[in-house]
C-alpha cells in the first residue's frame, strides 16, 4: 500500500505545534487550587542564608512581601502554619544562630509551629508528617526557597504520601546554578525557577499566585 508522505508530514506538524498540556490536564484532573481558606500553609526555609548569609537570593525581598501576605491572610482565616527552618552545622550554611535564623518579616507568632529539618525533603527525618496527621484531610500551600530544591522535593514527597499542595510561584524563589561543571554556562535564577514550577505543575502540584489563593477583598 502506498504511503502518503506528505499527509504523514502534515499530520506530524500539527501534532507537534499543539499546545503543550500537563499530565493534569491531559487526565480531566482539577486545575484550579483550593483558597488559603481551606489549606494549611508551609514556609519553608525563609531564612536569612538566602537574605543577607552566604547564598542570597535574587528578588528575596519581592517573595517575602508575598509570604507576609500570605501569612497574615492565614492567621487571619484561622488557617494552620508550619515554618520550615533548615538546620545547618555551626560556622556552615545555615548555622541556627547565624544563616538559619528565620527572617523577623515572617518569623513565627506564638502558637506556630516550626519543624526544622537537615535534608531537602521537609518530610524527612523531621515531625512534619505527625504534625499535618493532626489536621483535617489538609491541602498544603507551599511557599519559600528554594523552588527547584526543598520546594520541589517536598512537594514531590507529599504527592507520595496521598497530600495535595499548591505551589505559590510569586512568594518562592531560587538561585542561578551553572550548566556544566566546565563552567562558562549558567542557568539564570528566573528560568530554573519557572522550569521547576512547570514540572511540578505536569503532575505534582498545582501552581498558583499569591492573589489566586488569598480571599477576595
């Protein structure tokens, strides 16, 4: 039988100049996130090791701003919140009473609970899980540093552990990483940031803004 090239040809290009679709949507799932009024919200590691330590952030001072936001809208619905604080070694990255202190513009108030981890994942070898077992069937807010690092591997860690969680894309942030170990080469702070929400976004979490998530004023 013979085989028309040029419809094959016509066929592949349409299929791939298609919009790309997350694995979400491709199964009909949700893609809207719940509001902040029915979540838990978790800071994870806004610590000053990526404010004024040794690992400073480009537009730290824009995501805080919207953490704060986001924090003040919780306390206010009544919301639980978890701080995440990174546990370093003394004179290291993240010493407790140096690079590992919480930032004072979104510091814990009484009451909040702070889970303090060694590792990536939020999850691991700390409380966090016993202290989300205590919530009602509770949908996770994620904000803090770094996305493509404890963001991403707590997001991908809850996922496994049957919890939803939204992603807040303005009120997280990360760093420039090189390309190669030659050097030379870089990946800027903003593309691995949106590279790291948009695989998130494929099958793990939704991702959202600040404003899509708070109250409506």
């Amino acid at each position: 039988m013979a085989i028309d090239t040029g419809t094959m040809n016509d066929r592949t290009s349409a299929n791939t100049s298609q919009e790309p679709k997350t694995l979400r949507q491709m199964a009909g799932a949700p893609t809207a996130p719940p509001p902040l009024g029915q979540c838990a919200l978790l800071i994870i590691d806004a610590q000053h090791e990526y404010l004024d330590g040794k690992v400073v952030l480009p537009e730290i001072k824009h995501a805080l701003n919207k953490i704060e936001e986001l924090l003040v809208a919780a306390r206010t619905l009544g919301r639980p919140i978890i701080h995440i604080a990174h546990v370093g070694a003394s004179g290291g990255l993240f010493d407790p009473n140096v690079g590992g202190r919480i930032i004072g513009q979104v510091e814990p108030h009484d009451g909040e609970v702070v889970v303090t981890k060694t590792l990536p994942n939020s999850f691991a070898n700390t409380t966090l899980g016993d202290e989300i077992a205590k919530l009602d069937d509770p949908h996770l807010i994620l904000c803090g540093f770094m996305t493509h690092m404890c963001i991403s591997s707590t997001a991908r860690a809850a996922l496994d552990l049957g919890l939803g969680t939204t992603v807040i894309s303005d009120a997280s942030g990360t760093r420039a990483l090189p390309l190669t170990e030659e050097g030379g080469s870089a990946v800027s702070a903003q593309a691995l940031h949106q590279a790291s929400l948009a695989a998130l976004a494929d099958r793990f979490s939704f991702v959202a803004t600040t404003a899509q998530v708070l109250p409506e004023s």
